[in-house]
C-alpha cells in the first residue's frame, strides 16, 4: 500500500482546538521550539472528580484582547520551559486534540502569556513530525486563508 504523501505547511497557519472552544487561531509554526504554546492568562488549577485541571483565559485572535474564551483541560504536566529569549520558566502543560487542515493530532501545548508577541499560538516541532507535515518556510497558509475568523466566535 502506498504511503500517503506528507503535507507541506507554511511558517503561519491556521489550526483549532476544538476540546478547548477554539474554533480558529493563528499559529506561527517554529521548529525551534519542541513542544507547542498557546497564549493564555488566568491560569487556575482545579481538581475534578479527584483530577487535577487547568482553566484559563484566550485572546485567541491577534490584535483582539476584546474577544476572550474562557477554556478548560486535564493537567498533563507542568516543566520548566526556555522561551526564545533564553528565559526559564515553569509552565502548564496540556494534551489536547489540534486540528490542522483535516488532520487532527492529540498533542502537547504549554500554557503562557503571549499577549505582547505576535502570535497567540507556536506549533512546535513535536506536533509538526507528529503530524508528518513538511515545513516550507518561504510560504505561508498554505493550508488555506481564513479572511474572518471572528465569525467562527460569534
């Protein structure tokens, strides 16, 4: 049986969470970094039926701190992280499902403020080869444009 051919992504796309109420978010796609981060703020730990959870607030659209999605997942982990300017820091981990084009992945997203970077989202090399997708840096949205994503909000 012949393989399927491997997907090709761009430095930005478009994914969602759809466990997390996140229809549409922007992700910058860095094979620099191992494991994936998504903007949040509020962060609280509570437990659930004797599991330990993680509830947080989105702003899930860039330039858009109006539109804000309260979210909640299982407590997966919680590490120490080295962000891009070389600072540690320890952070929430999630696993939750990501959907990318029609491949949806069940992968880990660290938790952390992003709200003076560009992007609310990093995919991580992690769930780039989980996914199988090659990485074609030249290019952006190669998995489709999405014009109005605040539509999928309302």
């Amino acid at each position: 049986m012949p393989k399927e051919p491997k997907i090709v992504i761009g430095w930005k796309e478009w994914c969602a969470f759809p466990d997390l109420g996140l229809p549409a978010i922007k992700a910058k796609v860095d094979t620099g970094a191992k494991t994936s981060c998504l903007h949040a703020y509020d962060i609280q730990t509570f437990t659930k039926d004797g599991l330990k959870f993680v509830r947080f607030k989105v702003h899930p659209l860039q330039k858009n701190d109006v539109l804000e999605v309260e979210c909640s997942a299982p407590l997966s982990d919680y590490r120490n992280v080295t962000s891009s300017n070389g600072e540690r820091e320890e952070r929430y981990v999630i696993k939750t499902p990501m959907i990318l084009n029609e491949k949806t992945i069940e992968t880990e997203v660290s938790l952390t403020s992003r709200h003076q970077m560009t992007f609310r989202m990093l995919l991580g090399r992690d769930a780039i080869s989980q996914a199988e997708f090659i990485v074609d840096p030249s290019k952006d949205f190669l998995l489709g444009e999405m014009l109005n994503a605040q539509i999928l909000y309302e």
